[in-house]
C-alpha cells in the first residue's frame, strides 16, 4: 500500500521482480507517468487502484502481461483518451472504472477484449460520441454508469438508445448534451428516427476520435485548419485534435488547467485563444515546441503564477494577452525568447513590482499594458521608469499605488531619484500583505509545503525532511527545521532571500557536511542551533555570511578538533557551545576571532591535555569567560581535574607528539595525488577505481590506465565537474554510466575503442559544456543523444570512422547550430562523402542509398533491427573501405544475424572476421554471450570491513559492528542522544570496544542502572535502620535517639542549655556532660571543637589531597600515615 503519499511517476523498473504481488494501491498520490512496462513482472496482480491521481494519458498495452488483473481503478485522474489498445491482454478484468476523467475519445476496439466485464463507469468525463457496438460483447455486465457527459445525438449515437433499453437496469440517467432539441433528454427513451444527421457538419462527426492522427471533436466545427469549440461547456481541453490544424478557439469555456504537453502534438499552430475560462494552472511545457505559433491569447482567467519557461521555445509569438488574471508572479526570464512580440499585456492583475530585466529580451516590443496592477514605486522599481522613458511603449497608463507620496501617479513620468526605498514609508497595499517582494518571483509563497507558518515563524520540524524548502516567506523571522532527515546544507542562496531571518534551528537532524557559502546571506541571523548532529569538523566557511551571529549551538555532535581557522569572521558570537563532542585538542588561536565571546562551553569532551593544549588552561585563567570548568580525559594522572587548575609544566607531550596537527589530513589514495578537491591517477595502469577517493572530489583524471568500461562507483561522487578517462579501453556506455553526475562539465573520452553509445548515455548531464569522443571507432551517433546536455558548447568527434548517411544528418544540422563541433570531424564514408567536413558538409549531402541502415541498434533488446525497421549495418573502422550495398543491407550482418548476445547484449562483428563477433553485455552481466552474471563486488568500496552484498544492478555494504552509511564509512556513535545505553545521567564514552559509561554516584553496573546498596557499611546506631538514598543513606531511630547516625541518647536532646553556645565544628554534634558541653567529633576530626582533619580516605584512584594555605609557607612540616 503506497497511498497517499507524493509519488509523481512510475518507473519501467519501479517494481521489478514483484512476481507474486496480488494487490497494488498507489491511489491519492501525484503519479502524472506510468512508463509502458511497468506493470510487467506482476503476473499475479489481481487489484490495481491509481485513482486520485495526475494522469493524462494511459499507454497502450500497460497491462499487457497482466492476465490476472481483475480490478482496475483510474478514476478521479485527468485522462483524456482511451486507446485502442490500452486493456489489451487484461483479459480477466472484472470491475473497471474509469469515472471522474477528462475523456472525450474512446478509440474503436478499446474494450474489446474484456469480454467478462461486469462493472465499467464511465460517468462525469466529456464524453461526446462512442463507436458502435462498444458494449455488445459484455454479457456479464450488471453495472454501467454514463451519464454527466457530453453526448452528441446525432445518427452515430442511435444504437446507443437501442442497447440501453434492452438492459433497463444499467445506463441510468444517461443524457444528451446536444443538439439543442435533444438536449437533456435520457438517451433510451429517444426513439431511433430523432437521431438524425445532416448537412456536411455532421459528417464531420462521423469521424470517430483516432488516436493516431486526430480529429475534429463532436462538440466542434473544424473547416480551414481552424478548430472552433467557444462556449461548448469544456471543462478540458479536448484531445486528439487534428495534427494540421493552425488556430484553436476555446474562450468562453470552463477549462481550469492547461496540463502539460496539451499543445505540443499540434506544430502547426499559429493562433491559440483559451480566454474567458477558468484557468489557474499552466504546466511549464504546456506550449513546448510551439515554433510557429504567434498569438497566445489568455485574458479573463484565474492565473496567478507563471511557471518558469512556460513561453519558452516561442519565438515567433507576436501576441501575449495575459490581461484580467490575478498574476503576482512575473519572473525576470519569463519573456526571454520572446524577441518578436510586439504586443504583450499584463493590464489588470495584481503585480506588485517586476524585476530588473524583465523586458531586456522584448526588442520588438511596440505596445505594452501594464495599468491596473497595484505597482509598489519603491528602488526596485526604479528601472522600470527609466525603462519606460527611453521605450514609449506603455499606453495604457500605468500608475503607482505605493507609497503614498506616489500613490496614482504615471510611473513613466515620474523622476527617478523618487524611486527610493526607506524604513519610515509603508511599501505594501492593506490587504496584500501575504505577497511580499521577493528577488526571484516578485510574490512570496505564504507557506512552504507541510509547514505550519503563524506571523513571523516557519514551523518545518518533524517532517522527515531531506534539506532546506526552496521557498520560505520572506517575513519569516524565525525558522524551525529540527528533527528532520537533513543530510547536508547546500549553498543554495536561500538566505539571501530571507533579510528579515533572526534565527535556525537544524537541531536533531543528520547533517554531516555544511557545504561553504551555506548561509550566504544570513547576515541578520543571531541565534544557529546544530545540536545533536553529525558534523565531524568545522571550518570558517560552513558559517561565511553568518555576520550578526550571537549563539552558535553545536551540542552533541562528532567534532574531533578545533583549529584556528574554525571560527573564523563570528565576531559576534558570544555564546558557543561544544558540549559533549569528542574534542580532544585545540590548535591554539582558535578562539582569538571571537572577539565578543563570554560563553564557551567545552564540557564533556575527552580532552587530552599534553602539550598542544597547554595555552589553553592560561587562555581560560586570563580571560573572563564562563567555561564551566572543562576536564582534562587524558592523561591519566590529570584525568578530570579542571584544564585551568593543571599547572603549565604539567601540560607534557610524548617524544614525537609536538608536531601533530589538529586539521585532518585530505584523504588520497595511495596511488594518485590530491590537491584540494583535485584527484589525479593518471598513468597508473588501473583496472579499477582506487579506494579512498575523497566524497567531495569535483576533479577526477583516470586517463591512461587500462579501463575497459566506465567505474559503477563514479555515480557515488555526485560533486564532480570533471572527468577524464582519456587513454583508456573502454569499449562501451551505458544508460547508467554518468548517472547521478549533475554538476559535470567536462567528460574527456577520447582515445577508447568506443562504437555503440546508447541514445541515454548522457542523460542528466544538463551542466556538461564539453565533451570529447575523439579518437574512437564510432560511425553513427543516435538522434536525441545529446537531447539533455543543453548546455554543450564543444564537442569533440574528430578522428573517428563517421559514416556521413542521413542517419547522421541530424548531427550535421546540430552541429552548425552555435559552431559547437570545431571543423576537425570529416566523413569516412560511404565514398562520395568521404573527407568532408561535418561541419561544412550541406545536411542535405547526407543522404541514404535505399533503406535507412543503422551500425548500432536503436533497441539493443530486438537484434537484427535498428530504428525505423532498419538493420545494422554500419561498418567499422576495418570495414570502412567497403560502402553498405543491398536495400537489405547484408554486408557484415552474418556474424550477429543469429542473435547469439543474451540478457539484452549488444553484438558486434570481429574485425577481420567473417563469423566472429563480439557482445557488449549491460550491467551485471558478462561472458562471450553476457550468459553469466557479473559479481558488482569485484571493485567495492565498502570501507572499515565491511562485507560487499550483490544486488540485482551494483551492491550494498553489509557493515560491522560500530559504522554506519552507504560504504561503512561513518563510525557509528554509540553515545548519541538515541543509542547511548547509559542511564540515570552517567556520562558515555567511545571507545575501540564500544560504548563505555561512567556512573555517577550512587549508581553501578554497566550501563549504571542499578541503584548502588550504600546500607551496606551503614554506620547507624542504637539500633537505628538504615535507609538507602541514591548516592547516601539515612538512619531512621529507635524511640528517643537522634542525630545524623542516631548517636544522640534521649536525655541529650532534652537538655540543650549548654549547647547553645557551643561552637561545633565539621558537622559535629554536642552533647551536655555534667556541667559542661561537649563536642562529639565525627570519624576522621579531632579537637576540642572537632576542627583538625585527623584522617582521609581515598576512593577513587588519581585522586588528590588539597591543603589550605600554610602559614608557615614556605616551610611546613606535614605527616601522612596511612
């Protein structure tokens, strides 16, 4: 059961290997994509529920290996269509609901196959027509629901009247939506001749939806490539339009969403208008690949945001209404490709202030409308002023309405140096105060997801939260994201959005790394609290921009070492807490840069007072700040006295010990050399990943070594900007080779043996701005490859056997698109292009001599076959002098025509081979055949011990007892707040062994639970009981004793006359004999007035014996006895 959760999308693999899973339930989730194939390994599946959800669109042959499926639940969801295909091989479905859509297409065929159906909803969709004889082959069916659509009456829907009076107790309610005369009417009690057509409107009709190339919707008129369906009561816009066709009117509608992708079928379109609808929410791809569309109509809706890159792609847009919305949200990019709009209109909407910018891309603006929005005229709004002075193209008057000095006064002719921001002036309309300024989108989020927001507070903990929400107000004053699942503190900039933020909490999460520059911009922060984490250094730059601090809490962390550059710029700190670490030493310095300090708690930390730390106890006697008189762990002879009373020569190192340094070494493998967060293994004849490869690497160079494929682990390294892997023997990519990699921007790979590259291979890689592949042995590349490396300016392809078909036309156009191929790579074949430039070669020359052939395939996992049902048949290098010949393209095929490759294994011939050949195998498998699975242990990194476990695709680290994480790389901290055994305030100590607790008083045992019997050497008299407390004990008298041991015999309390002037000493009780008082020492005192220490005991080793100054100082004669 996964409902309820925030599942957006359901992966090929999500549930491989769930062969025995009978019931599924991911219903109220946000799933938009179910990938076809996804459902395949669950043969046993009997209940599917995905209602509640995001869907759009349902793939053909989803349930295909699906025999077992009986109930299927896909209402509540916005799906539009039903294909042909769609319950193809869910041949035993029993209940299947498809209530609550957006569905106005039903292919013909599309329930064909449920032949034992006995429960089909499809009520509440747009629902206008539905092919014949849909229903006739269900004999089971006892409960059909169809009403609330938008049924078209006309002659194409009269078998539907027929079939439904033949079963009275199904189909209830079901009406018509139109024509007019018909309209409201029950289907079934129409008679068959009301079901009329006529005239060339309603042959147009008589077009059933195809999914394959679309057509005019039922409610619609279609004529001249222009779809019109104003005032049709849409509540959705209709699916499978006609692909030609080049306007769409839906104004006068109800649609509320634009989903995404809902245009991106349709290039052709020029004109689209959707005003006077219900919309308030735009998917950011809903106009993707729109390139010829100039007029975007979208006044008189309800939005309120405009998702970034929503115009994005438009580049022949001339007409942008965006008037009568609520938009408070208006981003600096949102019309950056919008070079050629000349009229844009954000008249009537609640825009309070527009970033700097915002216009800069509009060259061909000539008319703007901007009146009508409730314009904040502080300094950051100054430019737009200026901007409408020296570009007169806003004519609809726009005016300020904050503040009150230039309340309703035209922004254009106003002077600039009244632009100005300051601290007396309210900058904010009443009534508008959710929607502060903020320098990303102008309106602020009232709330971040989950939170509880109350004035000033951002309530975020116990959330099980990752890292930091993106959007937090800008008000917010206080944030609270304690108790959560933080890992790491990015420098994600969030701070410089939130100058009114006093204080943080990350308490009780799992945040191990600060990265530096994290809270940039909290300069107004006084109050940080880290405690109860897992931070095991701390540098200057975790808290660079923290320039207000006050308190910084680091309570009940994994701090070893403090060093001088730690603490670097907090100035202001004043309170700072290390309590309970496991400092052991402090570089001396450390603290000189918090020059407001008066609070440093170092307590409970294993201090090893040798000689390293001796400034410190004359640091602490010389400066007044509360410290709370921290311990000395080691030695042992200065175990727990206080560092400030040790003496200084006592302070002593070990021969050998005065040069260690406090800041940790840089972990480096003993093969390559590091610099920082720069690695190099260059030339060190490696077949495998090193260990010890810092986690923070951003620089890797392995070239020169002897790879044969690219390292699993280098996805665990998700820091990287740079890879090298030059000089090496690789052969092959995978879809998951560079996984995980988002920062990369360089990838060398060149001088392999590379032929075959996946068309995934570089997946992800949205940084990667150079790549090289030059000097290997590939001939083709696949279109689309290079489809999310956006940002790729070089490529690198030179020296390669590139055979110049139309299969690599594309490349030649992509190529030309910013010169992002330097005029090195020429064509080895086939003959007439051979030597030409990639680069200056017409993409027309690239050209294909009868079928399409193809050297790697498309789909490895169908051999023998390319795309567009081509073969493979693209020679290498050893080949190249012999063209591909045939429209079959037999030349070097025979070797891999038998498809001998298992497990998805790609083949190539042998050079020089006639039958040879050779496999690629995918991941986790090998051999000549890919027929044995491969051991994913064979270069593991699992640290400390810890034992490597196969998994189906890599493996996990099984780690022993005391470390933890993803390859046992922690030591697990046995005396944090969750795990530490000791009880009744004792204190835990790490060691080696585990876990070691040091009781308090009164209490033993090895996690000093059990309370400690102090009545055994009880000193009670009188036969007084004894009591026992907890670190003591007490006597409970017999009838007429007293005293703290009940020495007193009853007639000394009732005559205390004498006593009262008795001047008793150390806990001494007096007692009257005869006509004098007496005092009545307690053991170990002596004197008249028991004032003299007679005698000691010494309980506890190390301990020591304290004299009060000597009066005869310095001579003094003292006598021990023992």
């Amino acid at each position: 059961e996964l409902n309820g959760n925030n599942i957006t999308r359901i992966n090929k693999n999500d549930f491989a290997g769930l062969k025995q899973l009978r019931v599924l339930q991911l219903m109220e989730n946000q799933i938009s994509t179910v990938e076809r194939g996804a459902f395949d390994d669950m043969k046993e599946l009997e209940r599917l529920r995905l209602n509640r959800n995001q869907l759009h669109t349902l793939p053909e042959l989803l349930f295909q290996n699906n025999l077992a499926l009986s109930r299927l639940d896909l209402s509540e969801n916005f799906i539009q269509a039903i294909p042909r295909k769609a319950f193809r091989g869910a041949t035993d479905l029993r209940n299947l609901q498809l209530d609550k859509n957006q569905i106005s297409c039903i292919e013909d065929g599309a329930f064909r196959a449920l032949r034992g159906l006995e429960v089909l909803t499809l009520n509440n969709n747009n629902i206008t027509s539905i092919p014949v004889s849909s229903f006739n082959h269900m004999p089971k069916l006892r409960t059909f629901r169809l009403h609330s659509n938008h049924l078209f009456c006309d002659c194409h829907l009269a078998w539907l009247s027929q079939w439904l009076r033949q079963r009275p107790t199904i189909g209830l309610f079901t009406q018509c939506a139109a024509p007019a005369q018909l309209r409201g009417l029950n289907v079934a009690e129409i008679q068959k001749n009301e079901f009329s057509c006529s005239g060339q409107t309603d042959s147009t009709r008589a077009q059933l939806c195809s999914l394959s190339s679309g057509s005019c919707p039922a409610m619609c008129t279609c004529s001249n490539g222009i779809v019109d369906c104003r005032g049709k009561g849409l509540t959705a816009i209709p699916a499978n339009l006609p692909e030609t066709m080049t306007e769409i009117r839906l104004e006068l509608n109800g649609i509320k969403s634009i989903p995404p992708g809902a245009f991106s079928p349709y290039k052709k379109l020029r004109r689209i208008d959707l005003s006077n609808n219900q919309i308030s929410e735009i998917a950011p791809d809903a106009f993707q690949g729109l390139r010829s569309l100039n007029s975007l109509v979208l006044y008189g809706n309800k939005i309120t945001d405009l998702p970034k890159g929503v115009f994005g792609g438009l580049f022949a847009l001339q007409l942008l209404l965006l008037n009568a919305n609520k938009i408070n949200c208006v981003r600096a990019d949102a019309f950056q490709d919008l070079q050629n709009l000349s009229l844009l209109s954000l008249y009537d909407n609640k825009i309070q202030s527009l970033a700097k910018g915002t216009f800069t891309s509009l060259r061909a603006i000539q008319t703007l409308h901007l009146a009508q929005n409730p314009f904040i005229c502080d300094c950051n709004l100054k430019w737009l002023a200026d901007f409408l002075r020296a570009n007169p193209v806003e004519t609809s008057g726009a005016r300020c309405a904050s503040p009150r000095r230039l309340a309703n006064k035209r922004i254009g002719q106003i002077k600039s140096k009244k632009f100005r921001c300051s601290a007396k002036e309210q900058y904010f309309i009443p009534g508008t105060e959710d929607y502060q300024l903020n320098s990303e989108c102008n309106s602020d989020v009232i709330c971040p997801p989950k939170c509880r927001c109350e004035s000033s507070v951002v309530e975020c903990s116990n959330l099980k939260l990752t890292k930091i929400p993106e959007r937090i107000p800008q008000s917010t004053a206080e944030l609270r994201l304690n108790n959560n699942e933080i890992s790491v503190l990015e420098a994600t900039g969030i701070f410089k959005k939130l100058p009114h933020l006093k204080k943080i909490n990350l308490s009780n999460n799992k945040v191990s790394e600060i990265e530096d520059g994290a809270f940039e911009g909290a300069s107004s922060v006084s109050e940080l609290h880290l405690t109860v984490n897992q931070l095991e250094s701390v540098r200057s730059g975790m808290f660079r921009g923290l320039d207000g601090l006050r308190t910084l809490m680091l309570r009940n962390n994994r701090i070893s070492c403090i060093h001088n550059d730690s603490f670097t710029g907090l100035r202001n700190v004043r309170l700072l807490s290390l309590y309970d670490n496991q400092i052991s030493t402090i570089t001396p310095g450390a603290f000189d840069t918090l020059q407001s300090l008066s609070t440093l708690n170092l307590l409970a930390n294993p201090f090893n007072c040798n000689c390293q730390l001796a400034w410190l106890g004359d640091w602490l006697r010389k400066r007044k700040i509360v410290t709370g008189n921290p311990r000395c762990q080691n030695p042992d002879f200065l175990r727990q006295i206080p560092l400030q009373d040790v003496a200084f020569p006592d302070f002593r190192c070990e021969e050998g010990q005065e040069e260690t340094s406090c800041i940790p070494r840089p972990q480096c493998p003993q093969e390559c050399t590091c610099l920082d967060t720069v690695v190099r293994c260059s030339n060190k004849h490696l077949k495998a990943l090193p260990k010890g490869i810092p986690k923070n690497v951003t620089e890797l160079y392995l070239d020169g070594n002897q790879f044969t494929q690219v390292p699993g682990q280098l996805s665990t390294f998700k820091y990287l900007q740079l890879v090298d892997l030059s000089n090496n023997k690789i052969s092959s990519l995978s879809n998951s080779s560079f996984t995980n990699m988002s920062q990369l921007t360089t990838l060398i790979l060149s001088y392999n043996s590379l032929q075959c590259i996946p068309p995934l291979a570089f997946e992800g890689l949205r940084s990667l701005r150079l790549l090289s592949l030059h000097g290997n042995d590939i001939s083709s590349l696949p279109e689309g490859i290079f489809a999310d490396v956006t940002s790729l300016s070089h490529l690198a392809i030179g020296a390669n056997p590139l055979y110049c078909s139309c299969n690599l036309r594309w490349l030649s156009s992509w190529v030309k698109t910013g010169y992002k191929e330097p005029g090195i790579a020429r064509c080895a074949g086939p003959p007439d292009m051979e030597g030409k430039l990639l680069l200056t070669t017409p993409a027309k020359k690239f050209e294909c001599q009868g079928e399409r052939c193809l050297w790697c395939p498309a789909t490895p996992s169908v051999m023998g076959q390319g795309e567009l049902g081509t073969v493979p048949c693209h020679p290498p290098r050893s080949h190249l002098s012999i063209p591909p010949q045939g429209r079959d393209c037999e030349v070097a095929l025979s070797a891999c025509s038998s498809n001998p490759c298992l497990n998805g294994g790609t083949c190539q011939p042998q050079d020089g081979e006639g039958t040879g050949f050779r496999c690629l195998c995918p991941v986790g498998f090998e051999g000549p055949n890919c027929h044995a699975t491969s051991d994913p242990c064979k270069e593991h990194i699992c640290e400390n011990g810890g034992s490597c476990v196969p998994t189906a695709t890599n493996y996990t680290c099984l780690c022993p007892t005391h470390y933890t994480g993803d390859f046992c790389e922690q030591p697990l901290d046995f005396c944090s707040a969750k795990l530490s055994p000791c009880q009744h305030g004792s204190t835990c100590v790490s060691t080696s062994q585990g876990p070691r607790c040091e009781c308090v008083p009164g209490y033993v045992g090895s996690n000093c639970s059990e309370d400690f019997d102090d009545c055994q050497d009880h000193r009670c008299q009188n036969n007084a009981r004894c009591l026992d407390e907890v670190n003591g004990y007490s006597c409970l008298c017999t009838e007429g004793y007293s005293g703290q041991l009940c020495e007193m015999p009853p007639h000394a309390a009732s005559q205390p006359g004498l006593c009262e002037r008795a001047e008793c000493q150390n806990g001494a009780l007096c007692v009257e004999r005869g006509a004098r008082a007496l005092c009545q020492c307690l053991p170990g005192f002596g004197g008249p007035k028991c004032e003299k220490l007679l005698s000691v005991n010494f309980v506890d080793r190390d301990t020591y014996l304290q004299f009060t100054d000597l009066q005869d100082w310095p001579r003094a004669n003292i006598t021990l006895q023992v």
